[in-house]
C-alpha cells in the first residue's frame, strides 16, 4: 500500500475523495488488478491516518462507480470491469428493488418515516439466517432464557460501545420488539397506582402517549425552548402532577431535532432526582455517534435508556434494547419474561451473530453516508428556509414561512406527489404546534427522485397562498 499512501498525500480535496482518487490511479496504472482484495476499512484508516468513515466513504464511491465490488463476508475487491451504472451519478448505486416509471410529476415520495438504503445489510441478514440454519435443535426446540440471551446481550452492549451509559454490564439489558417494545416495557415496570401520570415534550414522538395511553395513564406535556425541555415548566408541572415517568429524546429530538446539552440535562436530572419520577431517554433516531452523557449517567437510580437498530441496519426484524438503571435490572427482566418470554431464540441468536461483525459496522457506516448524501442534498434546495438538519438525523424538520399553515401545506404538498406530516402529529390533542412539518429521508428512492420532490417543495414553500386580511 505504499503507492497508495503517496498518492493520498499527493491528490487534492478532502480525505475521502483524495483516497478515492488515489485508489482509482492505481488501477488505472496497473498497481491494483481485478480481483485484488483491499484492505479492511479499519486496517486501511490506521495505515493513512484517517477515520474508519472516510476509508468507507472512498470505497463506496468506488464501489458505486463500478470500479470496485464489496462482498459481504469475504471484502472488498478490484471489479473485474469498470462499470458505470447507465443514467445515474458516480455517488448513488443502482437500486435493489423496482423503480416505478412515472412521471416526475405524478411520482409519489413518501417521506412520512425515514427509509434506509440497502448497503448490503440484506445480504448480512440472509447470510445471518443461513447460518442460523444449522443451529443445534435445542436453539431451535426450547423456550428462550435468560442464560440463551447472554451472546446477544453482550453484542448489543459491544453495538453500544461508546453510548455514555455509566456502568453497565449486560445483565442491565433485555432485548425487545423495536424500540416502542421497549418504550411500553419501561412504562410496565415503574407506572404504580390506578392513573399514573407521564410526562412528554410539547412536540414528540407519539409513540409514547400511545404507549402510556394502552397502560391508562394520563400524558401531560412539558413546554419546550430552543434547549429542549424547559426545567422551570417541568419542576412546576412534575410537583403538581405527581409525574412518575418523564419520556424525553435529548440526543436527537423527534420530530425538531434539538440537541439538549450537558448543562440542560443535569437540571433536568436533578429536578427528577428531587421530584422522585423516572428518565426515559429514546435514541432510536441518532445515527452518529453520541455528544453527551445519558439519563442513565446522569441518574444511576432513575435513568433508563431505550435504542433500536431500525435506523441504521433495519426495521424489519424488530431489534430494539432497552438498559435499566442498576436497582431496576430484575424489575425490567420481569416484565420481559413475564409478558412474553423474551424475543424469539433465533432472532436473539441473529443479534449475536451479526452485530459483532466488522462488515456489520462498515455497513452502519456506509448507510450513514448514504443518508447524509440525502440530507445535503434537501439542503442544497430548502437550506434559504427555516429547516433544522443534521446529517446524522434521518429527517428534518421545516418551519413554514408565512401564508403556510401546516394542514394545507400538508395537502398542497401531497398534490404534488410527496407526503408529509405536520406538526400536529406530534403535540398532544389539546396542545398547539408550530406551522412546521416533518420530513423523513426516504433513501430507498433514486437520489434525483428524491432531489426533484425537494424541488417540488421549495416550489410551494416560494409561492405560498395569499393571506387574507383580517
């Protein structure tokens, strides 16, 4: 690799496409040949000093161009062709599944939940599953337990590994159906009385009023600044509520995208440390890596953290983890087993066998980028309007400008082939919402699909209807 270290030094612009740059020279030149087999990202980043995502980036702008092909289980290698997919940009491969052929007018783009690309996650699975074939027949024959569950629970804590989770071990953790699963099993083991009260952000995941409505407890909002929530309105309505449980997403809010800093969140700790109510932090939507401590740092005792793959691997199979605060570990694990058991034995033994794998992670990564490419590109055409983004949150979130109201801008924008939902969704029946939508990055269309809906939308958003004078 020493050629290819001197032609990293040499080439221009930033690291990813300097590496790309470099690779595609030495195969140009002979110094790479079809069917080479180059090194793991992790080994090629500590050679050139470089992050893990940006070796992962050069290798699937490489790949996309047709120039490398990445294996799952085996690596990446030199293609035996160079292949340019027809009609379609050297950053976005081709897609995996049908394409309906419809006018860009007409062309419906859902963007009401985020959608991931396939980066080979799929392969991963199947290969998962395939080997899950030959398990022993007790994997396959018995009720899950606790002792079954250990490989599955350490390799979510290794998923975890960098989470500021305070000290934890894998006995702190059970396994769940998604991250709403694991929400409604938080709400089973600390919701006590005939009509125990939760309280949620102004604006938030509905998830939670759902889940805490199938347990009959009453939902009760806490206002919001630009911060997140609002210590003073929380300590006030906790005392008057008697709250037991405050369900909250600091890291990236669903649906605003607000990042709580360290100093919000001690405040909010220590009024629940005061209050005696419960922390459940959700971080189901943050994709990159975590800024600042957890509840469950932050409050040994009352703390709770619930998480999922959905949003960096798959949805599909229902994966989620929820870690208790130490004295509430055999209350979280009663709850579990004794409302279902545990999630299947093999689904359990596929957690074990993928998440630890090095192409498991690079995948993860690759489905990051891809996803970032998507939010840059809603950006490059909404950026002059007041839109929160981050590139490692799957969506974003659009406050309307004036002469938009959230409900019509809704329809206006379903007429032109691309959903949304507002705001409204998110507040409680009888709280207020902002005129804002939320839009979730839908990567498993083309990018130019997805690109033109952007445009479709910037379009409403510069002509909105006239107001009428009061």
């Amino acid at each position: 690799m020493d050629t290819i270290s001197e032609r990293f030094a040499a080439a221009p612009g930033p690291k990813y496409r300097a590496l790309a740059t470099a690779l595609k020279e030495a195969i140009a030149a002979g110094e790479l040949t079809p069917g080479d087999r180059l090194p793991p990202v992790r080994e090629l980043a500590w050679t050139l000093s470089i992050t893990p995502g940006t070796a992962a980036r050069a290798y699937t702008i490489l790949t996309d161009a047709g120039r490398l092909t990445a294996e799952v289980g085996r690596g990446t290698f030199v293609a035996a062709t160079t292949r340019q997919p027809p009609g379609r940009p050297a950053l976005l491969p081709e897609p995996r599944w049908p394409q309906r052929a419809v006018s860009e007018e007409t062309e419906q783009v859902s963007l009401f939940s985020p959608k991931l690309p396939d980066m080979g996650q799929s392969d991963l699975i199947r290969d998962a599953f395939a080997r899950l074939a030959s398990s022993p027949p007790e994997r396959l024959l018995n009720y899950p337990s606790r002792p079954a569950f250990t490989p599955a629970r350490e390799a979510v804590l290794g998923w975890l590994r960098g989470t500021p989770l305070g000290p934890v071990d894998q006995q702190d953790l059970v396994l769940s159906h998604g991250g709403q699963n694991g929400i409604s099993l938080v709400m089973q083991a600390v919701l006590r009385g005939p009509k125990p009260v939760v309280l949620v952000e102004e604006l938030s995941y509905p998830g939670f009023r759902r889940a805490a409505e199938l347990l009959r407890a009453e939902v009760v909002s806490v206002p919001m600044d630009a911060r997140g929530i609002d210590p003073e309105a929380l300590d006030r309505i906790a005392a008057q509520s008697s709250a037991q449980l405050l369900c909250t997403s600091p890291e990236v809010h669903n649906p605003t995208g607000i990042f709580t800093a360290l100093e919000r969140r001690e405040a909010i700790a220590e009024i629940a440390r005061r209050r005696g109510f419960h922390i459940m932090e959700d971080d189901c939507y943050r994709t990159g890596r975590s800024h600042e401590r957890s509840y469950r740092a932050l409050l040994p005792e009352q703390g709770w953290y619930v998480s999922s793959i959905s949003k960096l691997l798959t949805p599909a199979l229902r994966i989620g983890f929820v870690v208790a605060p130490k004295p509430w570990t055999s209350e979280l694990r009663r709850v579990a087993e004794y409302g279902f058991f545990g999630i299947a034995q093999p689904l359990a033994d596929l957690v074990a066998d993928i998440l630890p794998r090095a192409e498991t992670l690079e995948i993860a990564e690759r489905v990051r980028l891809r996803v970032a490419d998507y939010v840059r590109a809603a950006v490059n055409a909404l950026g002059r309007h007041d839109l929160i983004w981050r590139e490692d949150m799957p969506y974003l979130w659009l406050r309307l400008p004036d002469g938009w109201r959230a409900g019509a801008f809704v329809q206006a924008a379903e007429a032109v082939g691309v959903q949304l939902r507002a705001a409204d969704e998110f507040a409680l029946r009888d709280g207020r919402a902002p005129h804002a939508v939320r839009m979730g990055i839908n990567a498993q269309v083309a990018l130019e699909s997805f690109e033109a809906a952007m445009g479709r939308l910037r379009d409403l958003l510069d002509n909105p209807p006239d107001r009428i004078a009061v």
